[in-house]
C-alpha cells in the first residue's frame, strides 16, 4: 500500500501561480505540499519572464551605447558575447531561484520534487507516495506551442532561444504576439536582421489598434521587417539556414526560425480528465472562484482560460490560498490586470481597448482622449515616440487605458 501523507492544501506546479498559493496558505497557517516536476519557479523564473528581460536589458544597453555618442558619451557598439550574456542571465536566475527555494521553505511548505499526477479528488501521486489534500490546486503551467513542426537545430521555441550561444545574423519569426516582438526586439537590437510572420492583420493583436498600428511603424524605423495577414505551409531546414514558406507562396530565409505562436495549458497525462476535472481544449475550467467542478479542487495559472501572465497566475494563487483559508476574498477582475510587452517602444495596458468597450457599452457611449509623446521633456530626451490613451464611458468610470513609448513598463 502507497505511502500517504495528509495536509491542509497539496499543490501541483511550482510556478507564479503554485509557488504563490503556497506562500499564501502557509503565511495563513494551513499544512501546505507543494509539487514540482522541475525547478521552482517555473517558466516565468527559469525559462520566460526574468532570462527574457535579461536579454532585453542587453539590448538596451546596445541600443544607448550606439546612441551615446549624439549625446556627448564616447564609446561604441562592437557587438554581443554571448557567452557572457548568458552567464549574466542565468546568474540572475540562480539567485532569485535561491531566494524564492528560501522564502517558500520559510513558511513551512514542504516542497516535493518529482512528477505529480492527480489519481483522486484529493490526491497527488509521486513517485509511489500519495500526498493527500483537504484542497488540491492544480497549476501545471504551459508549454511552447510548435503546430506540429520538430524543434531541433535552428528550429526554436523562446526555450531555445534563451539558450542560444551566439547573436543570429539572421532570424524569422513566426508570430508577432507579446513573446514574438520581444525577441525581435532584442535580436534587432543586437544587430540581427529580423523578419515577423504574423497570421492576423495586425502585430500584438490584443492590444487597442492605435498601439499595434504605431507598434508597426516603429517598427519598420528600427529595419524590423513583418508581414501580417500571413498565414506559415511548411518549413525546411539545412546545416546553415531555415527557409520558410508562407500560404501565398512567399519564401524566407534566415539562421533560425523562432516558433512564437503561443503556449498552449500543460495539462495532459497529468490524471485530470480521468478524476472528472471539467475541460475544455486543455484548459481547466472554473468559476469565478476559481474552483473546477470538483468540490476541494482549484485551478490557477495558464491552465485556465484567459490572459497567460504569470502575475495573473501570482494573483490567482494568492485568492485561492484565502479562499481555503475562508477569508473570502473579492472576485478578480481580469479586466484590471496590467500588461507590459517589453519590446522597443514598450507597450503597457490595462483594461478595455477600444474596439471591445464600444462591444461592451456601444460605440456611442464610448469617449477616448490621446497624449502624444512628443509633448513629453522626458520622451523627447529618450527620442521616443509613441502616446497615452485612455478609454471611459460618456460621463463614466476610465475603462482602459493603452501606452506605448520608452519605458513605459
């Protein structure tokens, strides 16, 4: 018979979401398991958010130091070494890795290392020992989506693309969302010349118009090369080079390919359609709460449907956490998390954008009101352009608001 261990609340991932909702539910006193397959942290810490803005912290420094001479400071651009850079990146990691091991051992969560699988309402399996939960929190997190293609040699996800040991010359990107502009972005910026493939007519198309549109024109200032409304057939590769083909019949070729179409909810062979979890496309469904359709089972992170951020993801395992705790905590409104695309110009929002407040409320009721940055002391010594947009109802609550600019993150 399997070893069993009884706690308050057992956790399946250790990312934004898992890690919080340990934090949380330890701060408040209950027992807590917290399971991860690989290292704490996740893929915001180990392999997204933080060793991308170390990539992009180095191209703003390449940015200022081809700028610095206009500005009075001697010195040059010789170019990237990278690895130096990665070494620099993944020091970063280690020690906010060493920190968070250290802040989450502190409030009493025994941490398991090993792949979970949910084999009851109420219980974790790993490795023959079953962790048994009075709640369970699924946040198994997500993965790099490939439509189907073999990532190997110069065929990358952003996994691999951290991991690179030298500045391309040349790269392809497939997909101009939120993870395809930023490495762009910084790959343009360490000299790489930098082609965006993009299926639908506009770059970043979650964004309010205005910002996609001025994202685009900045762009083509800067040599970034897209095509929108393009639609990928098929790929092929050699020892030096990929060459994509598009639905149109166009060809590209560049030294890599970077697959950056979106992460898809990493949740399969992981037991929660056999227990009965509700699902829908990988994604576990929940209420407003958060709880799935088993009673003592909650959901967090990637794996449910909406926006894929990991303060999202933070945020939901902080309310989970205090709703076990029966502190009833206020409903999230997803509306009012904040967004930031780190690419050059930065981009920020919260809220509405236009197109979806005149859906909501009616295109009549609906006022904006634009700055642009021109305007702006700080703006123009950064030589930056771009505006602030606000959205609000006629006589109403500000229901969005949209920048994009220099360090607008």
């Amino acid at each position: 018979m399997a070893e069993t261990k009884e706690y308050d609340v057992v956790i399946l991932g250790g990312g934004s979401g898992g890690y919080a909702a340990a934090l949380r539910a330890g701060q408040l006193g209950l027992t807590v398991a917290l399971i991860e397959a690989d290292k704490l942290g996740g893929t915001c810490l180990h392999r997204g958010c933080i060793p991308t803005k170390a990539l992009l912290h180095a191209a703003d420094v390449a940015d200022e130091m081809r700028e610095g001479p206009s500005i009075g400071v001697k010195g040059s651009f010789e170019g990237i070494d990278m690895p130096t850079l990665q070494a620099y990146k993944n020091g970063v990691i280690e020690k906010m890795f060493k920190g968070l091991t250290g802040l989450v051992s502190s409030r009493g969560v025994e941490i398991v290392q090993g792949w979970g699988r949910l084999v009851a309402k109420d219980t974790i399996a790993v490795d023959g020992v079953h962790y048994r939960g009075k709640h369970v929190v699924l946040a198994s997190g997500s993965y790099s989506k490939t439509i189907g293609q073999e990532i190997t040699g110069r065929v990358l996800t952003s996994t691999e693309a951290l991991e690179l040991g030298e500045a391309p010359g040349s790269v392809i990107v497939l997909g101009g969302g939120v993870i395809g502009v930023e490495f762009a972005s910084a790959w343009r910026s360490y000299g790489a010349e930098v082609q965006i493939i993009e299926g639908l007519p506009h770059l970043v198309p979650n964004e309010d118009p205005e910002v996609s549109k001025n994202l685009e024109r900045q762009f083509r200032k800067r040599g970034i090369k897209f095509a929108t409304g393009t639609m990928f057939d098929h790929l092929e590769q050699t020892d030096h080079s990929v060459k994509v083909f598009t639905q149109d019949g166009k060809e590209f070729e560049a030294d890599y390919l970077l697959i950056a179409i979106g992460r898809g909810p990493a949740t399969a062979n992981l037991g929660y359609e056999e227990v009965g979890v509700k699902m829908d496309r990988g994604f576990v469904l929940t209420d407003e709460r958060l709880r799935t359709n088993i009673d003592g089972v909650y959901a967090v992170g990637d794996i449910v449907p909406g926006l894929q951020l990991a303060h999202r993801g933070f945020l939901q395992g902080i309310f989970v956490a205090e709703d076990i705790a029966g502190l009833n905590p206020k409903v999230i409104d997803e509306t009012k998390i904040p967004r930031v695309t780190f690419c050059t110009p930065e981009i920020a929002s919260v809220g509405l954008n236009q197109d979806k407040a005149e859906e909501q409320y009616g295109k009549e009721n609906i006022t904006t009101a634009t700055f642009n940055l021109t305007g702006n002391g700080k703006s123009q010594m950064l030589g930056a352009a771009g505006f602030v947009k606000l959205v609000a109802v006629k006589d109403g609550p500000i229901v969005g608001f949209h920048a994009i600019g220099a360090r607008m993150g």
